[in-house]
C-alpha cells in the first residue's frame, strides 16, 4: 500500500493509504535471502541486483510489480520466479546518510561531492 506522500528521489505522491510506503522509498532484498539455484539465469541476476542495488518505489500497480525493458528475451520462467518474491524478503534502505548530509540537494541530481 502506498501512502499518500514521497521521499528523495521521488517528485510526486499518488497514494491514499495512511502508514504505507512512499514513493520514492528504496527497497533491497534483504542479504540473508538465499537466491534458488534452480532460477534461471535471468532470475539469479535480477535478484541479486535487487540485493546489491535496490529498487525504487515509483509506480501504482499491483502488489510488489517490478516493471522492465519488454523483450522477448525474457524467459516467461524469469517472471514467474520473481512473483514468487513477498514484500516480507525485502528492507528499506535509510538513505538518511545522503539526504541529510549539508551538502545535499534535493532538488539536483547532481553529486556535490
């Protein structure tokens, strides 16, 4: 559920649930989550860079929906694979260290250090 506010880098709310996540909110798949060897090589790789980088909440969908690049390379296994992920296999990465450094700027998306 999404609420009706957002955080860095996000530019707009469209949520209505009071106590949801907003956008722009960053969620990575925790660390002690263990990647099943039996996922196809698109999942693996998917997976362990929503481990090492995260993802952006940054749309109104579905539960959990992850939006790609459409192409008929991905495997109908891969997606499959990814849908078996809860929201419970993910954290939110505090990006407070950044954004409440005195040399950020929220409205630049340029690096000042």
């Amino acid at each position: 559920m999404l609420a009706n506010t957002y955080v860095w880098p996000a530019r707009h709310r469209a949520g209505n649930s009071a106590g949801g996540i907003p956008f722009g909110a960053l969620l990575r798949l925790k660390a002690g989550f263990t990647v099943p060897s039996n996922w196809t090589t698109q999942a693996r790789a998917l997976a362990t860079a929503m481990q090492r980088h995260g993802l952006y909440v940054a749309d109104i969908g579905s539960d959990l929906y992850v939006q790609g690049d459409p192409s008929a390379a991905w495997s109908g296994s891969t997606i499959t694979q990814l849908q078996t992920l809860r929201m419970s296999d993910f954290e939110f990465v505090d990006l407070g260290a950044v954004t409440r450094d005195a040399r950020f700027d929220g409205g630049s998306f340029a690096a000042r250090w």
